[in-house]
C-alpha cells in the first residue's frame, strides 16, 4: 500500500532533488541543449516541409522564394536569438 513520498510531503522529495546531475549535467544545462537541438530540429523539419511543398505545387524559383520568406518568418525570432547569445557570449 502506498504510504506517502519520503519526508511526509511531496514538497520535501522536490526539494531533495534540486541538486541531482543526470549524466553530470545539471537540469538546466539539460534543458538548455534540448531547446536548442530540439527546435533546430524542428525549423530544419519545417524548412523541408516548405520547399516540398513548393516543389509540388509548381511554383517556380520566385513562388519558392516567396514561400520561404513568407512561411519561414516565424523561424527569424529563435535564430536572431541564437546568433545575439552567440555574439555577445552570454
């Protein structure tokens, strides 16, 4: 039968925890490198996507490059991002 988490809260077992490595790397240096991998990931998936579809609707070199520059703007804010921490060494 399950009496509880160790302590008498569940508070208590977080707070434990806030020191733990995994793989000798701190939770927020985990996080860190999967944000950056995970959405680089994800833009690169997404930039595949587009010039697919661009390939099969036919578009020509100028419908291609509208596509891009119109569906790819959401992509500039994570990578202006990237580069101004990558710049200033933050």
């Amino acid at each position: 039968m399950f009496r509880g988490f160790p302590g008498g809260s569940r508070g208590n077992l977080f707070q434990k925890l806030e020191g733990v490595f995994v793989f000798g790397i701190t939770e927020e240096r985990m996080t860190e490198i999967g944000m950056n991998f995970g959405i680089t990931g994800f833009i690169l998936f997404m930039l595949f996507i587009i010039w697919e579809l661009a390939q099969k609707s036919n578009v020509g070199k100028r419908g291609t490059a509208v596509m891009f520059m119109v569906l790819g703007t959401g992509m500039v804010g994570f990578v202006a991002k990237f580069l101004i921490k990558f710049m200033l060494k933050v």
